[in-house]
C-alpha cells in the first residue's frame, strides 16, 4: 500500500478535531503537565519554518505526558498587539484588527496542519478585550502597589518607528525592529519598577531548572555588582559622591569624571567659567545612546570644568573634574573616580587629557597600558593600604571611610527600570486618567476593559503622541475621584505587556470575574517546561518572572516562579547556513514542505536536522531521508506476522530503543531518539519480520513524533483503540545492557583491523563500525564498494576495487 501522507493526515486531524483528542481536563485528581512554547506574533509572513522547531518539541513531550498518564495542557495563542500589524494597517488602510484576525487565521490552520496536539479550547489572544482586560487589571494593581509611576525621562527613540523603545529594544544603537536610527528624547513615560525585584529575580533563578546560558545571561542583564559609594569634597562645597567597585584603588584617582547630565553641572553654572563648552558637549552627548556611549574601544572626548575641583578623601588632594560621555547618569550616581592606572577606558582617557597615571596594585606596566585583571595583586603607593591584597585592601579602605561617615557599602544593578509607554495606537490603553488636581488616578476596575477607541488614522501625532491624542471625545472625561474635567492617558502598553502573564489565562480563557480560578492557578502552575527563543531571555522571560512575582505577592498566584524549566532551540537558517531572510532568497515555507512530503515529515525532519539547541542549515537531502523513514515504517505491515510479545533476537534492541527514545526526549536529544528508532527498523529489516508485539511497541515510540502516519498504520494493522490514548511502554534494565563482541573486519579478504559492536547487532551497525576503522577507511578511500560480506558477531570484509 502507497503511504499517501494527504489523506492520512487530513484524515486523522479531523479525527482528532471531532474527538477533541488533546483537551486538558478538570479532573484535578490526576497528576497535571503543562508544557508550554512561546505564542507567535501574528505577522504577514505567517509561519516560518523556525516555529515547528519549538512547537513540535514540545508536542512530542506533550504526547508523551498523556501516554504517561498525566493531565496535560498544551495551549497556543496570538500575541499580536504590535508595530508590525499598525505600520501594515497603516500603510494599506486596513484596521488593525482586520489585519489582526487574517493574520490569525492564517497562522492557525498552518498550525493545525502540522498535527500539534495544541488545546485549541484555550486559544488566547492579547487584542481580544476579555484578554487585555486583565492585562489592564494587572496594571492597576502595579499602579496600586507603587510599581508604576511616570517619569520625565531621556528615552530611546526610534526615529523611523517614531516610538520610545526599551534598552532591550535597542540592539547595536539600532531599532531592534526596523534597524532605523535611535535618539535620545526627553518625554514623561509610563515606567514599571522591575528594578524592585532584581535581586529576586536572581537570587530565585536557584530554585528554576534553566539551561545555564538563560540563567548566565539574565544573571548578566541584571548586573548586580557590589562596591562602595564614596563621598569626595569639592571647591564648590557639594559633596560629589561616586560609586566604584575598587576602593582599594583610591590612592590611584587622578581625576574625577561626571556625566554630562550630572544635576551639579548647571547647579555651578555660575562657577564655572566654560559652562557654555560643557553645555555644547552634553547637546552632542543627548545624540548617541548609551550603547554608544559605553562602547570600550571608542576615541575619548571630555570638557575639563574650569572653576571647581574635586578632593580625594584619603590623601587630601586636589583633582581636576571632567565631564565625558563614557559615564552614564542612569548608572551609580552617575559620577565616578578615575583610576587610569586600572581601568582601561580611565587610561585611555588620561592619555589623551595627559592627565598622571599612577600604579597602585603591583604587577602590570601601568605605562603600556591599564592593569586591570589585579584582583590578586598586592596594594603599592597607597598609604594605609600598602602591602595588602586586593580584597583586604577594599574592606579596609571602606571602613575607614565609612567611619569618617563619608562611604557606604553599596550593591548596585544594571537593570533599568521598564519603560512602559508607547505613543502608538495599535495596543492596550493604559487605564489612567490624568486629573490636575488630583494627578494619577486609576480607572475604576469595573470599568475594564478599557476599549481601544475607533480612530481614523493609526499614524502618531508628529510631536509624537499617540493617535488616541486626537480623540477629544475619548480623552476628555470627568475625573473620578473630584469630578472635575480630566483627560485619559494616551499612552498604550507594549507588546511585552500581554505575553508576560498570558500562560496564567490559558488556565481559563473564559473566566470573566479572574485571570483565572485560584485552584485552577494552583493546580496548573507552575509551567513544567517552556521552551523558546534565546532573544527573549532578557526581554520576555525576565519581564513575566517580574509580574509573575508580583501577582504572587498579591497572592493572585501560590508559587513564586512561573516556569519550572526553560529550554531553548537554535535557529533553522537557510540552506547557505544564512539566517532565512526575503532579501537573502533563502525562505523555506512550511506549506510547501508539507505539500511536498508531509507534515510528519517536516516534524521528523525538524528534530532529526541537528543538535536542538544548536542553529541548524536546511537541507533538503535529509528531509528526503526522513520521507524514506517514514516509508519503510508504513512498509512494516507488509512483513508482519502473530507474536505479541518480542523476538529473543531483537528483544534487547526494543528495550534499549525504549530506554533511549524515553530518556533523550527529557534530554532535549529529539536527533538521537529518531536515530536510535532508526537503527531498530534496520535490525528489524535485516530479520525480515516484525512480530505485532514489536511493532505496537515501535509506533508508540514514533508517534509523538510522526502522529498520523502511526495512527494510520496502528489501524490499518488492526490494533485497538488510538495510538494517542496508548500507554507509554517500558523497558527492563535488565535487556538493555549492551554486550559488546570483537569483530575482525577485512578488506578484499584481509585483515585490516578489529572493532567493537554491540552483540547481536545488525548488519547495518557492523558495517557502520567496520567503515570507521581508520585502517580500513584509508584502504577503501577513492575506490568503489563491489560487495560487503557480514558473517554477524564475527566478522565484515568489504571488497572493493
Ligand atoms: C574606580 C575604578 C577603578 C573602577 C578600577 C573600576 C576599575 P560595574 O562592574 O559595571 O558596576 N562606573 C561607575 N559608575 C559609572 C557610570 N555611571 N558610568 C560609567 N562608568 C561607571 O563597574 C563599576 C565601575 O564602573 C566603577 O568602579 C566605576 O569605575 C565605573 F580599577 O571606580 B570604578
Ligand atoms: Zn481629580
């Protein structure tokens, strides 16, 4: 019989559509599961080839759960507020929401196509207004708590999207989104204090299963560094307090550096004699972001201030201050000490100043260049701290300061807090109205949904407000708390603000007087595996922690984490190894893939391409390769005969296919699993025959991964019931163990060498292991194959000519 995959495939997901075959159930009393991937943005490429990568990952974890007993919940949704949507909507005159619902459609029966065992019961999207409801609802509980205020701030513009962008956002000085150039830009913003939970957030990144490059990397984002604060007098009487992670190197200051923005700077106007040089010089300094600013390698500039000198502390003396971009003043204090002995950009600045550079940690040739990595070293030119090590030497300097009452042990982190505004239509409406006499005050909740408003044009305002601005209508309204005239805000949230809780409302969708029910929260959470993308490790996985532990200090939730284990997959790039790109020419779409071969064979081939977590290059030679597979299991029923249980020759093989499918699907190793199912259908073939013992057994073990094809033959070969409902099976430890024997192995009938195979192992494996012996691979290097002769558990002469 032909493995016709199109009617097999659309056969059995209509099946499983009728049945609804993959709903999660309310049986509280079973043991529950959820699995969860990253919801996509609904964008007008659709689907990419990238996405099954995760989905179907998951999905065969998923199936593999039910087969286990478990209560599973595996959902999808659409996150799709967004720019992509708006500038689309914009351009062709089509309201977003319209763009939003094609879009939507669109990418679900692309999904379903591909046999994913999503719950679609529990389909959610942020635009909906029963969805964004309680993202608002959350909102006014941070505002409540103190977690949101606004704030007059230097932002990141984007000047091609006109819209303020998170640091996240920015990426190499550039739109994240559409690569335009970034501004800084003075603006009143919607701000979340995520800042408040850093250390949290660290510290419990202990109790989560992460892979360590998520943890290392949010552990880094975060940047908790620890040092002191110290205060340096100044001839114009301010204190000028800096932050350093080296007080041990206080004796090697030689000068002081300022951000251009320090408050001091115009607080001394009248002192200083170029203040119309330092106020040039932050003009130019408000044009490069901070990525910029910081960059190492970049050429130095600064204004010496002429009028105020600063005093070091430990010795008394008087040093110049200068203003210079590389100090930021959303950092620290935004003011520092400069040791150019020890630290690079210091060095190179005083080189360029001729400003003295004096060593004060032995060990490098402070001359030549910074001696930086001196945490081992010996303090040197530093009076009281002469002679001590590096580490002795900070505690010391600290207390002593510290008892003059002009230093403070002090942890500082990089983390910023969120900015939470954007000046665009298409997302939700931040549920504040501004009173002047009142200020901020929150919607009523019963109020929420605050709806998005029917607009004309979606284009924001040239000043840069959002296109809500216009709506006189809909801004102007009475202030709830004194009833006199108030406007809304105009601002809305941004896309990140619907994808970090959306994983608590697939728990209920419909819920209308919750996010959900406490004891479904209870039940379902914490999520037991979330796989997803690298890039969102420091935007949204440590956005939805932070709100996650919000809503778990209101107790909306009982666990302090969202996620129990994060996994991540690498990319699937062209075929030129090039990430997939219009431009590049190198797009594969899924819906060819699966008109041409089949969704079973695309979701085979997209674990079986490479190492999951590892970028991975298409290649068409090995998706035909993975079609092959898939024949030769549905040409299995041609060879079947009575037996229920397994044979004595392959009886080992099964359990330890068993065990290594079992164990590499937790181990995120999906290639190995298809490798070890394909080495058993060799050994299978080499018996000519397939007990129906052995076969239940092998499409069980393949079904999480090819489900219709496995349905199909499970039927067609008469076994009861559905593959999906089947149980898991297990293995004896006892057959697995692997006896190795010695096998001679000739070429053209002489002895070229000797190898190790598994005992009873197939004719394939031999040959596999005779090839690999590197005497025999250089002796039938660049000759032709005539004839191999496998004589099992003794021996493999390969005659070649
Ligand atoms: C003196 C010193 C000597 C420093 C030395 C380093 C090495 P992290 O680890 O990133 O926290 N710094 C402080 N505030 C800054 C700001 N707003 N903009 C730019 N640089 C700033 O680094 C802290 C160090 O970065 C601080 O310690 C300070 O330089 C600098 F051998 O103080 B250090
Ligand atoms: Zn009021």
């Amino acid at each position: 019989m032909r493995y016709d995959f199109k009617e097999i495939e659309a056969k059995w997901q209509k099946i499983w559509a009728e049945k609804n075959a993959f709903a999660a159930t309310d049986d509280y009393s079973k043991p529950k599961y959820y699995a969860l991937v990253e919801f996509p943005y609904p964008s007008g490429q659709g689907l990419h080839v990238g996405h099954p990568r995760s989905y179907t990952a998951l999905d065969i974890v998923a199936r593999k759960r039910r087969m286990q007993g478990y209560n599973v919940l595996y959902p999808m949704g659409w996150d799709a507020f967004g720019l992509p949507t708006e500038n689309y909507a914009i351009k062709n005159h089509i309201h977003p929401e319209i763009v939003t619902k094609n879009n939507v459609a669109h990418f679900k029966a692309q999904l379903q196509a591909l046999g994913l065992s999503f719950d679609w019961n529990c389909e959610v999207n942020t635009t909906d207004p029963d969805y964004y409801k309680w993202t608002q609802w959350i909102f006014l509980q941070l505002f409540k708590h103190g977690l949101a205020y606004k704030k007059e701030m230097a932002v990141n513009w984007c000047t091609s999207c006109k819209v303020v962008l998170a640091n996240e956002e920015v990426v190499g000085g550039v739109c994240e989104r559409c690569g335009g150039e970034v501004i800084r830009k003075v603006k009143s913003q919607w701000m979340l204090k995520i800042t408040e939970y850093a250390q949290r957030l660290i510290d419990d990144l202990d109790t989560v299963d992460y892979i360590d490059r998520v943890k290392v990397s949010q552990k880094n984002w975060i940047g908790r560094s620890t040092g002191a604060e110290v205060d340096f007098g100044t001839t114009a009487g301010d204190t000028l307090t800096i932050f350093t992670t080296r007080p041990d190197t206080l004796y090697g200051v030689t000068y002081m550096v300022m951000s251009p923005e320090h408050p001091f700077l115009e607080k001394w106007a009248d002192k200083l004699s170029n203040i119309d040089a330092v106020r040039a010089y932050r003009e130019e300094a408000a044009h490069k972001s901070d990525f910029e600013r910081s960059e190492l390698n970049k050429e130095k500039t600064g204004v010496r201030l002429e009028g105020v000198e600063a005093v070091n502390p430990v010795n008394n003396t008087r040093i110049p201050i200068f203003v210079s971009d590389y100090v930021l003043m959303s950092y620290g204090t935004g003011a520092i000490m400069a040791v150019p002995g020890h630290d690079t950009r210091d060095w190179e600045f005083a080189r360029k100043f001729d400003l003295p550079i004096i060593e004060v940690v032995k060990g490098g040739d402070v001359e030549k260049e910074a001696f930086v990595d001196c945490a081992t070293g010996i303090l040197v030119n530093s009076g009281i701290l002469n002679g001590l090590p590096v580490d002795e030497a900070k505690k010391k300097i600290t207390e002593t300061l510290a008892a003059r009452g002009i230093a403070r042990e002090k942890v500082n982190y990089k983390l910023r807090d969120w900015v939470f505004s954007r000046q665009r239509y298409w997302g939700e409406p931040i549920p504040i109205i501004c009173c002047d006499h009142c200020g901020y005050v929150p919607l009523d909740e019963s109020e929420l949904p605050l709806k998005l408003p029917e607009v004309k044009s979606y284009e924001p305002t040239a000043d840069g407000e959002s296109p809500l601005a216009h709506l006189d209508e809909w801004v102007n309204v009475t202030c709830p708390k004194c009833g006199r005239p108030a406007r809304r805000e105009t601002d809305t949230m941004p896309q990140w603000a619907g994808s970090s809780w959306y994983f608590l409302r697939y728990i209920a969708p419909h819920c209308d007087t919750a996010i959900a029910p406490k004891e479904a929260l209870d039940y379902w959470m914490p999520v037991d595996w979330y796989n997803g993308g690298m890039e969102h490790t420091t935007l949204h996985l440590l956005y939805s922690r932070f709100w996650h532990k919000f809503l778990y200090d209101i107790g909306v939730v009982s666990c302090p984490e969202p996620y129990a284990k994060r996994t991540s997959h690498g990319m699937i790039l062209g075929e030129n190894g090039e990430k997939m790109s219009k431009s590049r020419g190198n797009v594969v779409n899924p819906d060819d893939i699966v008109n041409e071969y089949g969704a079973d064979t695309l979701r085979l081939y997209e674990m079986f391409v490479g190492d999951f977590e590892k970028a991975a290059p298409w290649n068409t030679s090995s998706i035909k390769g993975c079609k092959r597979f898939l024949e030769r299991i549905w040409g299995l029923q041609d060879i079947l005969v009575d037996g229920e249980g397994y044979s004595p020759a392959l009886e080992n093989a099964v359990h330890r296919t068993i065990r290594k499918v079992s164990e590499d699907i937790e181990a995120l190793k999906y290639n190995t699993a298809i490798a070890a199912m394909m080495a058993l259908l060799n050994d299978i073939a080499d018996q000519k025959q397939i007990t129906r013992g052995e076969l239940r057994t092998l499409i069980i073990l393949l079904n999480p991964f090819a489900p219709h094809l496995t349905e199909e033959l499970w039927q067609v070969c008469g076994f009861e019931g559905m593959v999906y409902q089947q149980k898991w099976p297990e293995f004896d430890p006892a057959k697995c163990v692997e006896e190795s024997v010695e096998i001679a192995v000739q070429v053209s009938g002489k002895l070229r060498g000797r190898a190790l195979v598994p005992a009873n192992c197939g004719n394939e494996t031999m040959l596999a292991a005779a090839r690999a012996v590197p005497e025999v691979a250089a002796a039938i290097e660049g000759k032709a194959i005539v004839k191999e002769i496998v004589v099992p558990g003794k021996l493999v002469n390969i005659v070649a000519k």
